[in-house]
C-alpha cells in the first residue's frame, strides 16, 4: 500500500510507502481539510489524548498540531513518471514531472491533472520505489489530447453573436 503526493506548485510527485507513514498523512489530510468530524475528538478526548489504540493516540497528536503544522507529518520519497513524452499532465520540458500552476488561479486545474493521470494512467510504484508506471499509459494519451482539443474548442471557438 502507498500514497502518492502532488503539490499543484512544484513539479515533484512524492510517494509514502511505509503503513505508518500513509496513515499519519492521509490522516492529516483528512483533518486538514475539515472532512473529519472534530467533534468526536473534542467530545472523547481523553479517550484519544490518553492513547486507548495507537490510532487513537495518532489522531490525537495530529488533530492537537493540525494548525500549527508547516508541512505533512513526514516527508514523502520523491517519484519520477515513466512518461515518455508530453501528455499535457506532465512537465512539458521534464517528462518525468508534474506540470506546473503558472497563475494563481490554476490549482484546482493542475488538482484535475492529477486526478486525470491517477484515474486513467493508473500508477503504480516501479520495483526501483523512485519511478511510477502507467498501465494505461496510451488511454491516458488519447484522454489529455481529447480534453486539449476540447479546452481549445471551448475557448477559441465563438458563435457569430461573440464577435
């Protein structure tokens, strides 16, 4: 089991293969963007401050720290993508990396990307822990050129009423 990481501002894509490590991260995740019930927490905390499973005492160390956190609870290893050429998800000059927001107002696109090449491209950890390969490789080529066709009819494209 592992837990790939993308941050839509830097190229890299890193991955945790540990047990502990998924859990603590994927965990702080949760919490960091509110999808867990904090009441449970607030309402049982001695059940979760005093450690009763290591999970529990795990949640409660994170939950503790959520906003005073910097970075994830541990760093994740660096991972390369077997890409072998532009997909428009990857880096255009560095095959083997994310593409990049360029404004601030493209996270939630560059999220997309990621959500894309995850879906469609299906990863999964090379032997060698520092490359991930695509099953689905040519459907994940076909998808981001059917998609850039579409974004470029949607935003070049007018009706005669436009102009």
């Amino acid at each position: 089991r592992c837990m790939l990481y993308y941050d839509p501002t830097d190229s890299s894509v890193g991955v945790w293969t540990r047990e502990g490590d998924v859990f603590k991260n994927a965990c702080y995740f949760l919490m960091k963007c509110n999808y867990g019930d904090n009441n449970h927490i607030i309402e049982n905390e001695k059940y979760y401050r005093n450690g009763s499973t290591p999970l529990a005492k795990t949640v409660w160390k994170i939950w503790k720290d959520i906003h005073s956190m910097k970075r994830t609870p541990t760093r994740p290893d660096p991972v390369r993508l077997n890409l072998k050429k532009w997909l428009f998800v990857n880096g255009e000059r560095d095959f083997g990396a994310m593409s990049t927001q360029l404004t601030d107002c493209t996270c939630y696109f560059q999220t997309y990307l990621f959500a894309l090449l995850c879906k469609v491209g299906k990863p999964s950890l090379n032997r060698d822990g520092r490359t991930l390969d695509f099953r689905d490789a040519p459907l994940l080529e076909a998808a981001t050129i059917r998609m850039s066709k579409f974004l470029l009819t949607f935003f070049v494209n007018h009706d005669d009423g436009d102009k």
